[in-house]
C-alpha cells in the first residue's frame, strides 16, 4: 500500500527536493507538505493538520541548519533540533504512526576515525551537532517507530548551502579562501531526497527497518577540493573561474568548530536496502551547468 507522508520543513532544500521527488515517483501518492507556516516548536500549529490527514509516516525536514547562527542561538537551536523532535516522536507514538528523522554528521567529532559507522560513539563539537544529538537521542527514548538519517554537506541549486554560495562567489571574487582541514561526504539533494522516500515505503506497521542509517554520498574529499572540483567544471564550461586558496579552520575563525574528517560510512543504506549515494563527480558537471544556466 502507497503510504500516507507528512513532511515537516517542507520549504527547506531537503523538502522541496522530498516533495518534488514524490510527486515524480508517484503523482497520486498522499503527500502533505507543512513549510515554514507550521512552527514545529509550537505543536498547536502542527497538530490539526496532522491529526486530520492521518499519515502512516512523517519525514522530518525542518531544522535550525545555520551552523554558526546556532552558537548564538542555543536555546533555538536546542527548541527546533531537540525539543520539536521530541513533540513530533510524542505525536507518532500516540497515534502508532513512523518517524523518519534528519541528522547530520556534525554529531561526531575528532575523536574516532572515519569513515564512521552507525554505531561510533557521538562528540559533538558545536551546539548544531549538540542539538542534533540530543533530538537523536530524544526519539530514540519516546518512539521505537524511528528512523534516523544521517547525512551531510547536502547540496544542490538553492542558495545558501557550500556548493551555491562557491558558485555566487565565483562570479564576482578573483580569489576565494576555503578550508582545507575539513573533510566529509557530499550528498546531492535529490539523490538523498530519493533514499528518505524509498525509506519511507519501508516503515510500514510490519516493518523491522528500524534505526539510524548513514545517507551521505559515497565521496569523501575536503571543502578546498569540493570548490577545487566546483571550479574544473566552471573551467569546461567556459564560466568566470576564481582562484581557490586553501586556509584552516583556525585562520577562518567561523564562530562553530567542525569535525575535521566526520566521512560517514554509507555502506549500511547498499548492503540492507540496496541504495547508494552518488559522489560529487557524477553530479557536479550538470549541476554546475543547470545553475549557471539559472543565473
Ligand atoms: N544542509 C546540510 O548540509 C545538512 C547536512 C547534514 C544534515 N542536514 C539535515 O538535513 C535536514 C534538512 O536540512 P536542509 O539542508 O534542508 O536545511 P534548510 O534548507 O535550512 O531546511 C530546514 C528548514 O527548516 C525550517 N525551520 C527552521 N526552524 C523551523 C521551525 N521552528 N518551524 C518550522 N520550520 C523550521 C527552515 O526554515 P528557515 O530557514 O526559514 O528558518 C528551513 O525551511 C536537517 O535536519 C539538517 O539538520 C543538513
């Protein structure tokens, strides 16, 4: 049976992509998209409208994702990634219903050895990662019927995310400085928005499938490379290059510290369900040429 999915934080890059992937998959298929008019720190603005629509699955999009701003922002940070979560888990385990939940690499820090398996121990290093430990956690206590998707350096063509902002960058700047002492696995937007909904046919109420997956593509390179790669297919397409120049994370002094080599290991998602992540080169040269085409 075509399941009944309710995604939260339907405006951000992840949902759009979600709504987008399901309407192409499958048009008739029950989708509510509740977007930034739902509050997902305020249940009364949620709760109707997933009490009437009666989902057999939830997709948990909506996040406080600004890195920096939540080092500001704690008690943010800890209401949207932690204590929303915790409401939204309350909700599915009153009414029976599945929980597919977003997280992130951030919640590891340097203290393991990558790539990092489900099960390595978690040090986050800023409050993003603390935060998004604790909603892990927090589901993990009030609702069996969860999956956890961890992912990271998502990208795609909405502004604000690494790859977007290298290519606005590149339009204007002759030299643009990028970290290299940061390592981790890009993951297109629409490939990871294809695991979650093939996921999300799989939390049916006879399912097992539970737990924490790793859903991140499968190429693990450093922001310096990332915007190095972004630059060659500039290059090819006759479009303005920049001069990318490696700097630290020390020398760059973003307010949140990041994990330095935080590649997770996605081979959990092909051995079990039989999907995996297509690295940065077998997504960038399209992307490149459809954003710039955009612009
Ligand atoms: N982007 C990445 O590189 C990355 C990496 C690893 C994991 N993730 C995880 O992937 C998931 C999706 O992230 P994304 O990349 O799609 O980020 P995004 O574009 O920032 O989307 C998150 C959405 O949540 C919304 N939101 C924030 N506070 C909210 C609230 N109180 N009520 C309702 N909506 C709220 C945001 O709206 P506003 O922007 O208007 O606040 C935004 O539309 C998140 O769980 C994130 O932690 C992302």
């Amino acid at each position: 049976m075509t399941p009944r999915v309710a995604i939260l934080g339907a405006s951000g890059q992840v949902g759009k992509a979600l709504q987008a992937g399901f309407s192409q998959r499958n048009p008739i298929q029950p989708v509510l998209a509740l977007g930034r008019d739902y509050d997902v720190t305020d249940s009364s603005s949620w709760r109707a409208s997933l009490d009437a629509f009666e989902p057999d699955v939830i997709i948990n999009a909506a996040a406080f994702t600004a890195v920096d701003a939540c080092e500001r922002e704690p008690d943010r940070a800890f209401a949207v990634n932690r204590d929303a979560v915790a409401a939204l888990a309350q909700w599915c385990a009153n009414s029976d219903k599945a929980l597919i939940h977003i997280s992130t690499d951030y919640v590891f820090g340097d203290s393991g050895s990558a790539p990092i398996t489900e099960d390595a121990p978690v040090s986050p290093l800023n409050i993003y990662g603390a935060s998004k430990e604790a909603g892990e956690s927090i589901l993990r206590t009030i609702l069996p019927r969860h999956m956890i998707a961890r992912t990271s350096w998502v990208y795609g063509p909405d502004a604000g995310n690494f790859f977007a902002t290298i290519m606005r960058l590149a339009e204007t700047r002759d030299q643009i400085k990028v970290v290299a002492d940061e390592i981790s696995c890009p993951t297109f937007v629409s490939d990871l928005a294809e695991a979650l909904i093939r996921l999300s046919d799989r939390v049916g109420p006879d399912s097992t499938d539970f737990g924490t997956i790793h859903c991140a593509g499968e190429q693990g390179l450093s922001r310096f490379d990332f915007a190095q790669a972004i630059m060659a297919a500039r290059a090819e397409l006759g479009l303005k290059t920049a001069e990318i120049a490696p700097t630290t994370q020390a020398l760059f002094g973003a307010p949140a510290r990041r994990p330095s080599d935080s590649r997770l290991d996605s081979s959990f998602l092909e051995r079990a369900y039989g999907i995996k992540l297509p690295g940065l080169s077998a997504r960038l040269p399209h992307l490149v040429s459809v954003l710039a085409r955009q612009n």
